[in-house]
C-alpha cells in the first residue's frame, strides 16, 4: 500500500486526565470516521501541569497510565494504528519522568516506544522559562517504526530544532513519513513552526505531519496550535487552527522516491573539515 488516510488531532489538554482521555477519544473517534488509518495525537496528550508536585503526584508508570491504556483499546476498536503523541511515565525512582510517544497497532499492541530526545530548557524574550530538563529525563535513541504502509521516523517537538536528528532518521533509519507532536509555545510557533517542519520535509524528502496542543490551557500556558501535514516537496497540505480539531492528509508514499530522485540530497554527504577563517588558496 502506498497511500493512506493520517488524521492529525488537535487537543487543548488540561490538568485533568479523565478531561483529556475523554477529548482524546472524541477526536480520535472522528479520525476514525473520517476514514483515517494513522491518527496522531499532540505532545503531553495525558496531562498538561507546570506544578511539579501536582504533577507528580498524577504521573504513573506505563503499566498505570489510564491514557495509554483507553488509548491501546481504542486503537483495538477502531482498526487504526494510533500514534500518541506522547505521555509522561514516571520511570526509575519516580523522580523525574519520560516524555514518551507510543505508537500503537490496531491490534492494540505497542509497536515502538520514543522518549524525546532534546529537552525544552529555554528562556523567551517575553520572560517565559521552561526547564523541561527539572522533570524529565531525556532520550537517547531514535526509533522508526515499520507500519504497513511506510517507516515512520518518531521525534516530539523539541527535536524539530534539530535537523540531524531527521537527517538521520530519514537517511540511516530508512524513514519515508517524520513525526513531530508538539506543544510549541505561542510565541516561537509564530516565529518559527511552519517554517522548522517545512524545512525538515525539504531536506529529507519526507511527509512530515505534526499533531499539536492549542489555545490556552488551564495551566495558563498558551500554545500555538496550527497542526501541519507536509508532503515531501515542502508543501502545506492541511493546517489546523487554534481550536480543538481534527485534520486529514490523504499520504502518498511514492511521492517520497519521486522527490528524492529529483533533489537526491540524501546521497550527496560529502566528508568535510572544518578550517581556519580564509579557507583555501586559490
């Protein structure tokens, strides 16, 4: 098979995870009916807190995680492969937690997990701080997943910043569709995510689709929303906007050989030093 229907869901999470499972399941339901194979949920789909004792207080391991586990029974009933964009697990100890994308079957089994790799430790010009790095631990490995109709590259977010990361997934890991759930900031969304995943696409020759959190949450932080779905040329082939929506993307996978084969970048890595100001002689 080399299309498929992806649907993108677009959440505005609370603190509140029943809240969120139950606008998890009647996005999801809606991909579904819209005749989806692949639905995409955003980043932190279970649960957004900024209060760390709060939070911590709410976070399970995987084998507790009620999200996860509505998730893998929807998935079951519907016959879809269900991407969740990602959860927090607590892992270790319990001190801190991964920010962990599940990629589920229709069988409702877990066929990868990906625990993101760059954390958010930054500080806006409009004085915002986030210290992703105070309550997670970060990844190391990136994982694709075969699916019946392509290999899927798994990043979250973060990750979109670093575009080794989806040179190497799309290169050395064989991906034809890059994932990127998100919950980008307002401020750097306007600034920068159309811009970011357009690229990404470009560079590797991919579909890129984007599934992100919206609006302002309960937590007070607003994110930007505009979900995206890419294809290999650059092209912007469905947006959301800052509501709480699901979008479809009809993914033909052979349009990925095709642009490969007329801007074959992949294959053009050339060994390089980096040199002293002046470079050669001429």
């Amino acid at each position: 098979m080399s299309t498929f229907r992806a649907a993108l869901v677009q959440m505005t999470a609370s603190r509140s995870v029943a809240d969120n499972v139950a606008a998890m399941d009647r996005l999801v339901r809606a991909a579904a009916a819209g005749g989806a194979t692949y639905v995409q949920t955003p980043e932190t789909t279970g649960i957004m807190d900024e209060d760390p004792q709060r939070l911590f207080a709410t976070l399970t391991d995987e084998a507790g995680d009620v999200t996860l586990a509505h998730g893998r029974r929807l998935a079951r009933e519907l016959g879809i492969h269900l991407h969740i964009g990602s959860l927090a697990i607590k892992v270790g100890d319990g001190a801190k937690a991964a920010n962990r994308a599940y990629v589920i079957t229709p069988s409702g089994e877990i066929a990868a997990r990906y625990d993101k790799i760059h954390l958010f430790d930054v500080q806006l010009a409009d004085g915002q701080v986030y210290r992703e790095s105070a309550r997670y631990v970060a990844g190391a490995e990136a994982v694709t997943v075969d699916l019946p109709f392509c290999r899927l590259g798994l990043t979250i977010c973060y990750d979109l910043r670093f575009p080794h990361l989806f040179r190497s997934l799309a290169k050395q890991g064989g991906a034809e569709v890059l994932t990127v759930p998100a919950a980008f900031t307002r401020p750097t969304g306007e600034a920068h995510w159309h811009t970011l995943l357009r690229a990404r696409a470009i560079e590797t020759g991919c579909w890129v689709l984007a599934a992100a959190q919206a609006g302002l949450h309960e937590n007070g932080r607003e994110t930007f929303g505009h979900s995206l779905a890419i294809d290999p040329w650059g092209r912007i082939v469905a947006e959301a906007g800052v509501e709480p929506a699901v979008i479809f993307a009809d993914v033909d996978v052979g349009e990925v050989a095709a642009v490969r084969g007329r801007v074959p970048s992949l294959s053009h890595d050339r060994p390089f030093a980096l040199g002293a100001s002046g470079g050669a002689a001429p």
